[in-house]
C-alpha cells in the first residue's frame, strides 16, 4: 500500500511573521509602559497638589505618557542584551538590583540624549551642550525623577522575577482569581515541596534518582505525586 505523501509545511507568510513580531514586541512592552504610567502620574499628581498649595498650577500629563513610553523603550532593548542574564543563578537580591541599575543607566542615557535633542532643536550647538548642562540645566529636577526612577524599576524588577519564578501569570491568580485561604494553603505547600526538591537534587547525584526502591528515588516520587495532586486535596493535607 503507497504511504501517503505528507506535505512540507508552508512557509508563513512575511506579513504574517512581521505582525506577530511585531505584536511580541508590544505584549513585551506594554507592562513595564502601564506600570510606570500609572507609577509618574502618581508622582506628578503629588507633585501637582504641593504646588498647588503654594497657588502654582501644574500639569503633567504628556510629561508622564512620554516617559513611560521612553522607560518601555528602554526595557525593550535592554532585556535582549546577554548582560541581562549576568546573575541568573544568583540569589534574587543580586539580578534584582543589577537588572534595575542597568534599566536605570539606559533610562539616563534616553534621557540625556533627549535632553541634547531639545537642546539642538532651539538651536544649541553640540560644542555648547557641556556648558549647557554644567550652567544652565535642571540637575535637582532630573536627578529626583532619576531617584522615583530607580524605586519604581526595583519594585518592577521584583515583581517580574517573582512572577518569572512562580511562573508566567502565577501572581495574577493569587492576586486576583485564588480564594485567599486557599492560595496560603497551597502556595505555601508547593514551595515547602519545591524547596524539598531542591535540597533533595543538590544532595545527590542525578543517578541516584534511577535506582528503584532506594530511599533518594522513594522521596522523590512522594514529592512529585504531592505536586501532581489537585489543590483542593493538597490543601485539605495541609
């Protein structure tokens, strides 16, 4: 009997692959952009109400849309740099603080260069712009923003690596779908199991797992049958 012939799959199409590319990069984008928006506007709203205690009007609006969308930018292109995987085995203090210190730095760095934009618009020469910044620029004005910069990356940067170590959309459902009892019950079982896994592979050699009805494979297949159970019995156990 002749085999059926089974056809190569086509090629998709380059518009296609351009618009998932490009639809990647805004699902990338978008939550560092909505977190910081939502982050400046806050600082300009309490910014706002101090001035306009003292009868100065404020606005800030546009200010905080296109800073978000700088800080966006910027975590866009930093996040491809292999540097960015420079404490990935490290204790989460340390890619925590490196990974906001390089967002930080990029953000510095847009930031100068838009500031030498603004400055060559209205006519500047670049040769004038050091004596620009040294005699005429708002260093307090940039460097408090540059401070909120840095408090709000370490509280992003914390929250991504936390969900990135629960795993993607982890922390959605314990913030905003699990039951709170329930959530307790059993995230605190799983990462008691997992820190139980985790011991129990740096102790001994990969090996030892083979080895049917020794104590190491036994303790191994109790913690992955304790994973595999529904949440609804893990808790009740727990």
């Amino acid at each position: 009997m002749r085999q059926p012939v089974i056809a190569a799959s086509a090629p998709m199409p380059f518009p296609r692959r351009a618009f998932d590319w490009c639809l990647a990069q805004v699902k990338h984008v978008l939550p560092p952009t909505i977190f910081f928006f939502i982050g400046f506007n806050l600082i300009l709203w309490t910014k706002r109400m101090i001035l306009e205690a003292h009868g100065i009007d404020y606005r800030g609006f546009f200010t905080a849309t296109v800073a978000a969308l700088l800080v966006g930018k910027a975590v866009l292109v930093t996040d491809h740099l292999p540097l960015m995987r420079r404490f990935d085995g490290a204790p989460m203090i340390w890619p925590i603080l490196f990974k906001s210190a390089i967002y930080w730095v990029c953000v510095l760095i847009v930031r100068l260069a838009e500031a030498l934009l603004r400055f060559l618009t209205a006519g500047g020469a670049i040769t004038d712009f050091p004596d620009f910044l040294v005699e005429r620029f708002s260093w307090s004005r940039f460097l408090s923003i540059q401070i909120w910069l840095m408090v709000l990356f370490l509280i992003y940067v914390t929250i991504h690596d936390l969900n990135m170590l629960f795993g993607d959309g982890e922390l959605y459902r314990l913030f905003f779908r699990w039951r709170s009892s329930e959530a307790k019950l059993t995230r605190r079982r799983r990462i008691r199991l997992l820190t139980r896994l985790n011991r129990l592979t740096e102790a001994n050699p990969i090996e030892a797992f083979s080895e049917r009805g020794s104590a190491v494979h036994g303790e191994l297949i109790v913690i992955l049958r304790e994973l595999a159970s529904p949440p609804a019995a893990s808790a009740a156990r727990a």
